[in-house]
C-alpha cells in the first residue's frame, strides 16, 4: 500500500508554485500595459499638443493654451468640413440600416436559389479596397450622369457599409431562439407586431453597434469620399489636403475634440445597450 501511494503522488500534478503564478501574472500585466501604451500614447501626445502655445510640435511643452481651439471655431472651412462629414455618416448610417436591417431579416427567415453566395457577395464591398469602391462607384454616377456632390458620397458610403450591418444584425438574429415568433403568433400577434414588440427590441444592441461603427467608419472615409465628392470638403478631406503643410495645432485640436466625442459615444451605447438580466424588483 505504501509503494502504491507514493506512485500515486508522483503521478499527480504539481501545483504551480506562488513565485511562478506571480511571474506569470506580472508578464501578463506587462505585456497588457506596452500594448495600451502603444495604442493610446500618440491619442494622448495629439491631446496635449493641442494644448500647447507654440506652433511647433515640440518637446517640453513651452506653455498651455486654449487659442487653437478658438482658431479652430473661428475657421469656416473646418467648420463647414466638420457639419459636411456629420451630415454624410448621419446620413449614410441612417440609409445603410433601413436597406440593410430588412436584408438581414430576409436572409434569416426565408431561403431562396443563392442564398449562401448572396451571403458572401454582401461582404464584397467592406473587402475591396477603398480606392476600388471609388472607382467603380464613380464609373457608375458617370454612367448614369449624377453630378458628383455630398450625396453620392453617402450613396457609396451606405454601399460600402452595407455589409457592417447586415452581418452583425444578421449574427444576432442566428441566436434568436425561433419559439418568440412561434409565441407571439399563438398569442395572436400580426408580422409587424411581431417585429415591433418582439425581434426589435432582441436586435437592439446589434443595430446600435452597427450603426455607431457604421458612422465612425463613415467619418474617416477617404478613398471612397476622394472619387465621389464634388465641391464640397468633408473633414477627412480636408486634413488630407492640410498634411502638405505639416501638422498645426489646429488639427491636433479638432482630433482631440473627435477622440472627446467617440468617448462619448462609446459611454452612450454602453449605457443604451445594457441589459438586465437579474430579476426585476
């Protein structure tokens, strides 16, 4: 018995030892930090250096003020860049959700002759590279002789982003269990009470995840935006063409000002897609 409990004690694991569960722990934790720090340390040098009262983005910092962002209100043509670039990812995130909501739904619920390479065929466009989305959308605006203006902008926006949606709508409804249709039908309801009272409030947080990321990647297009915008300058646009003169500190201020206003957004759709799942009191 005393052989076969020390074989048996010998064949067990070893637990690892509190130095090595420390050391391991302490990689990680490092290896977490360099990670942040190289995501977030130029967010964070683009802040300051709106901050700073010299021209040149120089180090130590020679002074703190707040004139880049009163030069930042005071100039029309930022200012006019920024509402063009609201009103076309507002607009683009709008359209792509009405078409691509009703896609999703219709992919899930009925089957029909190329289904499976329908599925594949929406992705198209996200997986194009920007510039040859560009192209083949102006080719097409040419064709069919559209003048080229902040509209077909949103028009190739919402084509391009038409995939965002309907796959992450559609990922959701493939976790919907079927019996809440089945329940609401016995109880009588009609297809769109159904939609209203039952699979909307189920997809809301997938629609709202793929509209703000449909609206941020609207926002910071440029290739597709560089071939169908006409006149008119979106924000992006305009910080490209800025670039040939190096970075001012009016630009640093208005990245500072969208990082302020993603955070924001970020905070909104937590708040706005939190469920409760405890019992309700």
């Amino acid at each position: 018995m005393t052989a076969v409990n020390k074989t048996s004690r010998q064949l067990q694991p070893r637990k690892p030892s509190i130095v090595s569960r420390y050391g391991a722990d302490t990689a990680f934790m490092t290896f977490v930090a360099l990670l942040m720090a190289f995501l977030y340390i130029p967010i964070w040098v683009l802040m300051i250096f709106s901050f700073n009262d010299s021209r040149t983005l120089t180090w130590p910092l020679t002074g703190f003020t707040l004139d880049w962002y009163k030069q930042l209100f005071a100039n029309d043509d930022i200012l006019t860049a920024i509402g063009n670039s609201f009103y076309v990812a507002t607009s683009s995130t709008c359209l792509t959700l009405l078409v691509g909501i009703p896609a999703a739904m219709a992919i899930h619920k009925f089957n029909f002759p190329g289904k499976s390479v329908f599925r594949r065929l929406i992705l198209l466009p996200i997986t194009l590279p920007g510039i040859v989305t560009g192209i083949a959308m102006l080719n097409m605006f040419r064709l069919f002789g559209f003048n080229l203006s902040l509209e077909t902008v949103i028009l190739g926006h919402a084509t391009a982003l038409l995939s965002v949606v309907v796959t992450q709508v559609y990922a959701r409804l493939q976790r919907l269990p079927a019996s809440l249709d089945e329940a609401s039908a016995d109880l009588g309801a009609k297809g769109w009470q159904t939609f209203l009272y039952v699979t909307l409030p189920n997809l809301k947080t997938a629609i709202i995840g793929a509209g703000l990321l449909s609206f941020v990647l609207s926002f910071d297009e440029i290739p597709v935006t560089f071939f169908l915008t006409g006149r008119d300058n979106t924000l992006p646009m305009y910080i490209y063409s800025t670039m040939r003169r190096g970075v001012t500190p009016e630009i640093n201020a208005v990245g500072t000002l969208i990082v302020v206003t993603s955070f924001v957004l970020i905070v909104v759709s937590v708040l706005a897609s939190r469920e409760n799942h405890g019992p309700k009191k």
